[in-house]
C-alpha cells in the first residue's frame, strides 16, 4: 500500500471513527460498567481500524458494524464457565424527579425501570437496538448476527413481554407504544 | 409520552460520552492512525487508559504495530518469575497456544493462521507471541502453565497490527515493539516484543529495577517482567503521555555489547 493509499484509508477510518465512536461508547455503557465500556469500545474501534477493508459503506450499516464488534467483545469478556449469548442493557438506577414532572411520572418511569429489569438479557437486547440505538430492523439483525425477520419476531415478542411485565405492576400505566423504524425492503 | 420515549428518558447512557471520554476518543484515534506513522516516532505511549483493574498501555512503535489490552482479566501469579528464560515443551506450548489463540480469536484480533514465532518459560508462565509480517500483526499472551500441567489456569492477552508490512532494522540495530502494561491489585505485568536486525544475538531489558534478558529468534525478540513499562501510565495519551522507561542492551554476534541502544526507527 503506498503512503497515498495508506493516508486515503486512515482519513476514510477517522471519519468512520468520528461517525460511530459517540455512539459506540453509548452502546457500550448501556451493556457494562464504564471501566469494562471503555476497554471494549477501545478493543473494537483497533479490531474496525484491522478490519476496515470489511466496512459497510453507508452511516447506518456501519453504526450496527461497530456495534457487532463492540457487543462480540463485551460478550468474550464476560466469559466465565458458561459462555453468554446476549447482553442484558442497564437503564437508569434512579429515577428522579425531573423538571416540570409530577411524581405520576416519576412513578410511571419507576414501573417501566422494574418491568425492564424483569425482561431476559434477549429481550432487552432486541428491545435496545430498537428503542436506545434506534436501529431498523435490518441494522438490528447485523448486530446481533441474526435474519432481519428473526429480529422482528423477537422485538415484538420482547414488547410483548415488557408490556405484560409492566400490566403486572401495581399501576398499570402504560403509554401507547411507540412505531419502531421498519426498514425499506 | 410513548413507551418507547419513556425507555429512552431511562437511558443509562445519557450524557455519553462525557468530556473525559471524548478526549480520550480523539487519542485512541490518532494513536490507532498514527500507528503506522512512523515519521511522528516517540518514546512516548499514544495510548494509555485504565481499563477495570487493569492498566494497559500501546505505545507508538517504530513497526507501526498499537498493542491493545486483551482479554486477560486474570492476573497470573508472577512470583515464578524468572530474569532468565527457558524453553517450551512442545506440550506445553501446545497447550498454551490454545489458551493464547483462543483469547484472542475472540476478538478476530489476528488470523487463525498467524504462527507462533517466539515462546518462552519464565518460571510457571509461559510468553508467547503470534506474528505476521505481511500486513504486520501480532498477538502476544502471558499463559499460567505450571510445566507439564494440563491446562493454563490464568491467560493475559493483547494484540496489534497495522495495514502496512512490518520494517526489518539494519544490522546491529533493535526496533522497538509493542508494549502492554496490565496492572492488578498485586502489581503490574509488562510485556514487550519487536525486531532484531541482522548480527543481534541477546537482548537485556532494564525497566525500572527489574534486569530480563529477552528470548531472541528469527529476528524477533519478546521479554515480560513484573514491573512497569511506563511512567505515569495514568496519563491521557498522546505526545505528553505516559513515558517508556525501558532501556536495551544489545549483544552482538560479535561480542560486542551496545548498552543503552536507541530504538531503530526510518529516518532516523
């Protein structure tokens, strides 16, 4: 590779780098401590510089790219005696009362943090990709290495399960559910 | 509000990444890049951030090569160490290179061709390093395996590479490698590795109090010790980052011994 050639792909990766990296440490601190975040955006971002000649082309596809990359890592370091196969995803430990909320609100948001803690790691996992990556469906399967139509049957069986979780609580609120992304095809 | 709004005002990565991240983001960049920049050479490390009880560090390196932390969150007792390396049994090295290749296949770090071109005991731990010239990568593992056990019980773990081919130094002359530091509760473990030109026969590493000679074969060398590869190794990367603190003595095919030899590096 010429020193052109060499410098075409490294300005190619910063502007990868630049694109995905915010995203990347987000979805890793959803998934792991910050220290263990920060040790596997660090790993995936080298494995995606070695690995650049696999990079998608467009935003999208390269977001679940690195994301693919970033939860393999997380996955092998959590390797123990049994081998996982999803990452459970963290939402808030508190919930606050923030500005201009009543504590309704407070308590509605208190109900959805239970009712996600109840869900399976593969529930929240498909559930994330959807609601805090806000990835469509063909996106979402790249991350987790599955068909896109295999990804839309688990994402609706994880809603289901959320709202059945949440219909449990003492005070059943729950909000009307959002559209999810559909992908174009 | 929908549901999907409400998980979302539930975001446990709000405000990520914070001011301390992005700087650090913009290090791990450059260092990632820069690595293969071998006109920006520095004895300094590009990289250095604390990873759980771990710190690890990749030092710019005149081969081009950034090592990475790996996997190895088990800290191997080091209290076997030895300044003086041995062989490897082809039994243990078989074993060994399992526990090596299987931490680092895990992160597609190195190609599951990449040979293994240096081992060496050091007491109840064996070093090992898989390399390719041809783009330059390199894995190298520290494997807690007693001689004759059946199995490692503890693997620390990095890995490397660059897009280019790695550089051969002249004769006489050492081209730093890699560099890993990982720290635990009961103290750091560095590992380092690079080339070798034509004629160098031995290689003594001074890092801190500690004196290792290095396995050398084939134009590589590799040496780990119980101490530290950096000074200040909690600062931010980059040209003010954490300081290399190891010196070389080279030794000759002739006899001489060059002490405090210079890393080779293009242009230099």
């Amino acid at each position: 590779m010429s020193m052109g050639q060499s410098e075409v792909r490294a300005d190619e990766y910063r502007a990868l780098f630049r694109d995905v990296y915010d995203d990347a440490v987000r979805f890793a601190m959803r998934r792991a401590e910050p220290d263990d975040a920060d040790e596997a955006v660090a790993i995936a971002m080298a494995v995606a510089w070695r690995r650049f000649g696999d990079a998608p082309r467009s935003l999208d596809a390269r977001r679940a790219w690195v994301f693919g990359i970033v939860r393999k890592t997380l996955l092998n370091q959590r390797r123990g005696t049994v081998r996982r196969a999803a990452l459970a995803v963290r939402v808030a430990e508190h919930v606050e009362l923030a500005h201009r909320d009543d504590v309704s609100a407070v308590e509605i948001r208190a109900d959805l943090a239970a009712a996600w803690r109840s869900l399976s790691a593969p529930q929240q996992e498909v559930l994330a990709l959807a609601v805090f990556e806000q990835l469509d469906a063909g996106a979402a399967a790249r991350v987790l290495g599955i068909l896109p139509g295999t990804y839309r049957v688990r994402l609706s069986r994880a809603r289901k399960a959320l709202q059945a979780a949440l219909a449990d609580r003492p005070r059943p609120v729950v909000p009307a559910r959002a559209p999810i992304r559909q992908e174009a095809s | 509000m929908t549901l999907d709004s409400q998980l979302r005002s539930l975001d446990a990565a709000a405000g990520q990444p914070d001011a301390r991240r992005r700087a650090r983001g913009a290090s791990l960049a450059d260092g990632i890049v820069h690595a293969g920049d071998h006109r920006s050479r520095s004895r300094r490390a590009t990289m250095a951030w604390r990873v759980g009880g771990i710190v690890a560090a990749g030092s710019l390196v005149a081969a081009g090569a950034i090592l990475l932390p790996g996997l190895g969150r088990t800290l191997p007792a080091v209290a076997s160490w030895t300044a003086e390396a041995g062989p490897v049994s082809d039994g243990d090295l078989a074993i060994a290179e399992d526990a090596c290749r299987q931490h680092l296949a895990s992160e597609d770090a190195i190609d599951a061709d990449t040979p293994v071109v240096l081992a060496e005991r050091r007491g109840d731990l064996v070093g090992l390093i898989l390399y390719e010239a041809s783009p330059e990568s390199q894995g190298s593992c520290i494997v807690e395996l007693p001689a004759g056990a059946s199995s490692a019980s503890g693997v620390l773990s990095a890995f490397g590479g660059q897009s280019g081919d790695a550089l051969v130094p002249p004769p006489g002359e050492l081209m730093e490698g890699a560099l890993a530091q990982f720290r635990a509760a009961d103290g750091e473990v560095s590992l380092t590795s690079g080339a070798v030109g034509e004629g160098v026969v031995g290689v003594e590493l001074h890092a801190g109090g500690i004196t290792t000679e290095a396995t050398v074969a084939d134009g590589r060398f590799v040496a780990w010790w119980p101490g530290a590869a950096f000074e200040d190794a909690d600062l931010p990367s980059g040209q003010d980052g954490p300081r290399v603190v190891i010196t070389y003595d080279l030794t000759l095919s002739d006899g001489t011994v060059v002490t405090d030899a210079d890393s080779w590096f293009p242009g230099r």
